[in-house]
C-alpha cells in the first residue's frame, strides 16, 4: 500500500521530513500546506511537489492524505492534528508534542477515539547511536542502569536561533517553556528511556547567562537548564547549554557492569569497561583500549558515508519508516502513548518549577 502523505506547516523542520519521505518508495506527498501561501509554493516547487494550499480543510477534503506531518510550531498542534485525525488520517507530530500534558491527553485521547495513529517526532531517539546502545543495553554490556547524564547544546547564533532572537514576536516567546520547550525533548528522553517510574521525581533549575540587551521579552529568555530526574533505582540528569563550546550532544549511561558514553554529533558509541589487570598495567592499557574504540567508531561511519548510509536525518527516516509501518500492519506506534504522556508530563513540572523559580526573584 503507497500511503499519501501532507505536509502541514512549510519552514526549516519540513525540508527533513519532505526529504527522507521522498527516499521511501512506499510513500509519496500529494500535497503541502501553510498559512502563508507563497511558503507552501517555495516548498511544493523545490521538491516537485503537486499541490499547495493555504487551508488544512481544503487540502484534507481534496486528497483524503492517509498520514499528515505537522510541522507548526506547536501552539496549534492539538487543534490541526484532531483536524487532521477526524479527516481520516494518521497523524505525524514534530516536537513538542502539544503545549502542556492536558493537550497532549486531550490529543492522544482523540487518536483512540477516532482510530488514528499519532507519533511525535523524537528522531534522535532513533538515531543509529541510540539504536546501538539499546543493542549493548539488551546484550547486557551495560547490565542494570544506574544513573544516565544527557548533554544537549544549542547555538543562539546559528539560523534559528539568531532569528528568534531578532524578533521579540517569534512564536518561541509565547511557550511556557519558551526556548526549553522547543528542544528538551531531545534531552529528556534519553533519560527517561532509563527510568521506568510512571512519575519520577523533577528538580530544574534555569538562568540568563546572556547580558540585557533588548529590553523586551528576549531579556527574558532562560538560556542555561538543569534538570535531575530521580526514581526508584536509576537517577539521570539533563542539561542544556547555549553557551558552551563545542555545541556538543551526547549521552553517558552508567551501568553495574559497564559505562558507555554515545556522542550523537560524531556517530560514535564507546564502551569504557572496568580494570581487571594489576594497578599500574591496568591503569597504562585501558587508554589504548579506548583509543582503539574511538578508531573503529571512524572507520564504521567511513564506510556508512561511502555507502551512502551516513545521513543527517537517519533517526528522522527511521522513526517515519516505524511509523507507516505500523500504519500498514495496524500494529502500535513506534513511540508508545504513555511515554509521550509522560514526557509531556515531566516537561509541566520543569516549566512550573523554572517559572516559579523566576518570580520568586523578581
């Protein structure tokens, strides 16, 4: 079955979806969709697209899509998707998934009623790094989690981040979490991936390390996050930095048995494994160990990009894979509901506590 595919919402983030869709040969996007006409046009006429419309209704009612990517921002994510899942369709969701955990239950709620699917789009979740851990996770390299860092880094200077901050209206000042809320999912859930606890216990804290400079809303932009997750038997903690250099995105899982440290920049999954020779031998070797660790890592993405298999958007293309084909075979979603209720859920608590944290010391 070739599923037909939409596009609603025509910036940056839907470049990737439109691309890595059209490499499926069992999908094809029969039209796009925005608000501003000409941004739907510029889309449609670089990637060879057929149709574009500037309204979801029309274009649901005219091609009757099977699956519908939403790629807004996420102020009108629960209104276009139950458009969307009442039209007939499955529904993809970019990051975050709503704006709080009431969008995300009322959202996930219509999906059951309505028959539909929804995933949401937490691609580094499926990046080949993270499909690599949860291979030595299940092989037992790692043995029982014990505690889990997570370090995502973002540049206020790259494009997206310069244009919000050029603009005091940009839609990232209007969400609770504001700069937080449009990527800490990519933090978040390579911690919670390894605390099971329905409801672990949150403590965040957030600041400005930028000086003032606009005078307006932007001066109020928390640019530096922590966050400790605790559960019953495993702890992890998350941080976001704007200010650090490199922009570095990795991962270190601390096991009973092993630690393993990925880097989702450089592709890269190392194993750092515990002293079994004598004290000087065992503290000399293990060096060349590591070091012999990181040069295969190179060679193994040397030859992903020679065969053409080293992508930037693998996690992408992963996830939308799993998700028509769980479409196809009427089997569950790649990602579960829970979780995604429960990433909704701890991202509630982290912007409650880093508000409340602000008007405590105004």
């Amino acid at each position: 079955m070739k599923l037909k595919i939409a596009i609603v919402g025509c910036g940056k983030i839907a470049d990737g979806h439109v691309g890595e869709i059209q490499k499926m040969d069992d999908a094809e996007i029969v039209a796009v969709c925005d608000l501003e006409l000409l941004m739907a046009e510029q889309l449609a006429r670089r990637f060879g697209i057929a149709a574009h419309y500037d309204d979801l209704a029309v274009m649901l009612e005219t091609h009757s899509p099977d699956v519908v990517h939403i790629t807004t921002p996420p102020q009108v994510h629960l209104s276009l998707a139950k458009q969307a899942m009442d039209a007939g369709a499955h529904v993809y969701v970019e990051k975050p998934l709503t704006m709080n955990l009431q969008e995300s239950e009322a959202l996930l709620a219509h999906a059951v009623q309505t028959g539909r699917k929804v995933t949401v789009g937490h691609s580094f979740f499926f990046d080949p790094p993270a499909l690599a851990l949860r291979k030595l996770v299940s092989a037992g390299v790692v043995g029982d989690p014990v505690h889990v860092e997570s370090w995502f880094g973002y540049n206020l200077s790259g494009p997206f981040g310069a244009a919000m901050l050029a603009d005091a209206s940009h839609w990232v000042h209007a969400l609770p979490g504001r700069l937080f809320h449009n990527n800490i999912d990519h933090m978040l859930n390579k911690v919670l991936e390894f605390i099971p606890d329905e409801e672990p216990d949150v403590l965040a804290r957030a600041f400005t390390r930028r000086p003032e400079r606009f005078g307006d809303v932007r001066d109020q932009l928390q640019d530096e996050l922590r966050v400790d997750i605790s559960g019953a038997t495993t702890t992890g903690i998350g941080t976001f930095s704007s200010h650090t250099q490199p922009v570095a995105h990795f991962m270190r899982l601390y096991g009973t048995e092993n630690i393993v440290h990925v880097d989702f920049n450089i592709r890269t999954v190392t194993v750092e494994k515990g002293v079994t020779l004598p004290s000087a031998i065992g503290r000399l070797l293990p060096s060349f160990g590591r070091g012999w660790a990181w040069h295969r890592e190179g060679w193994k993405n040397v030859f992903s990009f020679a065969g053409s298999r080293f992508q930037f958007f693998a996690g992408m293309n992963y996830l939308i894979d799993a998700f028509y084909t769980s479409i196809r075979n009427d089997t569950d979603p790649p990602i579960p509901y829970w979780e995604m209720r429960r990433m909704s859920a701890v991202l509630d608590d982290v912007f409650e506590q880093i508000r409340a944290e602000g008007e405590g010391t105004s």
